[in-house]
C-alpha cells in the first residue's frame, strides 16, 4: 500500500540527555524528511519504516492511503 504522510509529529523532547538535544531547524529538516509518500503493508509498518528513516519516536501521524 501507498500512504501520503501529510503531517509527522516527533518526540524530540523526550528524557534524553543534553547532548540528544536537537535545534528547531534539524527537527523541522527531519519532519520534512519524512513527508510525502511512503510504501507499506499497513498503518503499523508505516510507523516502524518513518521511525527506523528517522530515528525518533513518532507522537502523531497524518497520512491519506493512495489508490492506484
């Protein structure tokens, strides 16, 4: 399946120490980074495939499934 990830919402503030810490520009990069489509088997492996792209926790996902 296809899904359009139109808005990704990261726990960038997590209990991770200083040095985790990452400025707004990066977060917004990595949020834009993960934008757009993406191919899955369901709801469940798009949130391992964007987590494991990413390398941060996913709080909030928006996606709209795209039909062929």
């Amino acid at each position: 399946m296809q899904f359009l990830v139109t808005d990704i919402k990261f726990d960038f503030n997590s209990d991770m120490p200083d040095y985790y810490s990452v400025s707004f520009d990066d977060q917004q990069l990595i949020i834009n980074d993960n934008l757009g489509v993406w191919e899955a088997d369901d709801e469940d492996d798009l949130v391992e495939e964007i987590t494991a792209n990413a390398g941060w926790c996913i709080l909030s996902l928006d996606y709209e499934i795209q039909l062929k």
